[in-house]
C-alpha cells in the first residue's frame, strides 16, 4: 500500500497536497471541501496592507463631506484595519475548529515593520505555520540587488522574532543569485521556501490605451521555470522545505515537482478551473504512478532527480532549447 503522507515545516501531513493562499482559501466551506477532498493543509488567503488601505480609502472617499478634520480619516484607517483583521483572524480560527489539516497563515509584506504584531495575532488564533508572500519591486536605482535582498531577510527577522511558530518565505524567480538568497533564509531560520509566486502581470488594452491584467490563471507550461529551481535549490541547500508552486495542474505535475526535490506542492489554478474533487484526481494518478515504479513512500523516491554533485550539471541549468539545438544541428 502506497502512502501518501509527508513532513512539512515540522507539520505532519497526509499527502503533498497544500491549498495555496487564494481567494478559495477565505471560505471556510470551501475548505471544508478541500479536507474532504484530499487536501493535506490549507494556506488562508493573504491579507494585504495595500487591501486595507484601498478599502478605507473608499470609506473616506464615500463619506468626504463628513471627514472635517484629518483626525477623522486616521480614524477610519485604523477603524478599517482592525475590523479587516479581525474577520481575516477569525476565519484561521473558525477553521482551526472545523477542519483537522493544519492551517497555515500567509502574511503579505512589503517592509519589515508592518505585520509583525499580525504574526502574534495569527499565532494566538491558532495557526500551525505561517508563509511570508513578500514581493518587493526594484524601481530605485540607488538600491543594489544586495540590499534588496536584505529587505527579505530583514522580513523574516522580524516575523520570526514575534512567533514561535515554523516560518517559511514565498519567493519569485527574480534575484541574482536564487540559491544564495535561499541558503540566507535558511540560515536566518526560514522553515521552508515557497518556490515560486505568480504575480499579476500587467497588459495593455491597446483599444483604449489602458493597463490591464493578463490572463490570472496558470498553466502546466509555467512548470519549467519552478521545476528548474526547486531541482537546483533542493540539490545544493540543505536543511529547508521545498514548496513547489504555480503550474502544478495534474497528477503528473506533482510527481515532477516530487522528483525534483519538492515537499510539497501547492495547488491554486487548477482548483479554480476544475473544483476541490480534481485532488481526488491527482491523487490517484500519484497512487497509480507510485505502484507502476513499486515505491510504497515518497520519501522513496523525492529528490531522485534534484541537481547534485553525481548527477550531470548541465540537466538543470541549461537551457533546454540550447542543448535541444546543439544535438540536433
């Protein structure tokens, strides 16, 4: 009989099947829906600051003649931010009562100074974990990619400092140097690292001259990039989780991201396309691929195809295109 459980951030979990942070994730029935369905943890949706600050923002908008003093609109920002927070705290708790996978909480920030009292709160309320989904944009030129960087690690500093719960980081793709960036979280004691987050990437409505978003969700094409890094990064720093993340859409996506050296991975797209019941899916084809190659664990075989010192380097950090080309010119 196969199993299907494995050890992530210290959290013991039935299968490598984690809800991402997304708005299916701030529903306690759909996460209710999720356990049943085979889903081993549940990321809660992300509460952002820029969210809090748009939605009081608003208020002051609606309510301008009323606001006389400037005392009045710092009121109704603080006002607004508690009472946002308190639903978004109540939801992990609420769910912590009616679900027996664990809960991880996702802090979004953008500086080391905002969330550190929420990281107490989530704690308080129940949360087995937390995942930082920090995403800061480059646009200065008086910053190198050094401190950058720090930025991240000063982040994770700080939340680490306020809770005594495992820590992990949700990072993107762009940095000099991923696996030295990785190795730092790791040494500043990031649990684990979420590999990779999808952003919304502007377009241009060329009609009427306005930026739009692209397209939200998704797809098993945007593997390549995630399973390049989580083979790198899982083969040259030890000691941190893996969490694959973004274009994971089948069973045969998992089990690529698995071999790669991942923990975890973390489904999002593919949820809102095809429903809670697609981790059935997955799942079984896991199972089935599992007992063709006779491994009864996933410990068994997670990892196999990590880049290492014995394997060749070239398998990960070449460009497929380029040795595709090179071999058949």
């Amino acid at each position: 009989m196969t199993k299907l459980s494995c050890e992530y951030m210290g959290l013991e979990l039935k299968s490598p099947f984690v809800v991402a942070s997304s708005g299916l994730t701030q529903s306690i029935d759909k996460i209710k829906e999720f356990e049943k369905h085979g889903a081993s943890a549940i990321i809660i949706k992300s509460l952002f600051e820029e969210q809090i600050r748009h939605e009081a923002h608003h208020i002051t908008q609606k309510e301008a003649h009323n606001l006389s003093y400037p005392e009045a609109q710092e009121y109704i920002h603080e006002y607004t931010r508690k009472n946002t927070l308190e639903k978004h705290f109540q939801i992990i708790s609420q769910a912590k009562k009616e679900v027996s996978i664990p809960i991880i909480a996702s802090i979004s920030c953008i500086t080391d100074k905002e969330w550190t009292d929420i990281a107490k709160k989530v704690e308080e309320y129940g949360a087995d974990a937390i995942e930082i989904n920090a995403f800061i944009i480059p646009t200065s030129r008086e910053e190198s990619s050094e401190d950058i960087e720090q930025k991240y690690i000063n982040i994770l500093k700080t939340v680490k400092a306020a809770t005594n719960l495992p820590v992990g980081m949700k990072i993107g793709p762009h940095y000099t140097n991923l696996v030295r960036l990785v190795d730092r979280l790791k040494a500043y004691g990031a649990a684990s690292v979420t590999i990779f987050n999808r952003f919304y990437e502007p377009d241009i409505d060329i009609e009427t001259m306005k930026i739009t978003s692209s397209e939200i969700f998704s797809s098993s094409s945007d593997l390549r990039r995630s399973l390049r890094w989580v083979g790198i990064i899982s083969g040259y720093v030890e000691g941190i989780d893996i969490a694959a993340s973004t274009g994971i859409h089948t069973g045969e996506d998992v089990i690529k991201q698995l071999l790669a050296g991942a923990k975890v991975t973390q489904l999002c797209s593919t949820l809102y396309i095809h429903g809670p019941e697609h981790i059935e899916k997955i799942s079984k084809t896991l199972e089935s691929w599992m007992n063709k190659w006779n491994f009864k664990s996933i410990k068994e075989f997670r990892g196999r195809l990590s880049s290492n010192p014995e394997m060749d380097q070239q398998t990960f950090e070449r460009a497929q295109f380029m040795k595709y080309f090179s071999d058949h010119a």
